[in-house]
C-alpha cells in the first residue's frame, strides 16, 4: 500500500474538519452547548465530559461527523491513491 502525501493528508483533515463544523452548528442548541461547554480536556488532549450522557451526545456527534467527511473524502479521492 503506497504511502498518502502529506498535502492530501492536510486536505483530508481539513474536510474532517470542516464536516465537524457543520454537524456541530446543525445541532440543537442545547446539543451544542453540551459539545462546546461542558468538557475538559485532559493533558493528552482528550475531553472529558462531565456525564456519560453528555458523552454520548458528543459521541453521536462525532459519528455523524466521521461518516459525513468520508463520504466526500470518498468521492473526492476515489482511484486517486
């Protein structure tokens, strides 16, 4: 398997990126102050939410996320790599 340049690693993050966004904005508003307010991270980067509901919400969040951005990951790199 060839190894993916480091310029359509940079492309990549930034539609990850940007599906983040979008999920997140689309969201009721007490979903995005769950995301946005009510975490901490830790000194490895990670959140942490203060409920296990809260956690969940997130979680589905970055679910929807992660398949959105494929999904145009997909189609924009399809037989490119």
């Amino acid at each position: 398997m060839k190894k993916t340049p480091k310029r359509i690693l940079k492309e990549m993050a930034l539609v990850y990126e940007k599906s983040w966004n979008d999920v997140v904005s689309n969201l009721p508003n007490w979903k995005r102050q769950v995301i946005t307010g009510h975490l901490e991270v830790d000194d490895d980067g990670h959140h942490i939410y203060a409920s296990r509901r809260d956690q969940d919400i997130a979680k589905e969040a970055t679910k929807q996320a992660r398949i959105n951005a494929d999904q145009i990951i997909e189609a924009m790199y399809s037989g490119k790599y």
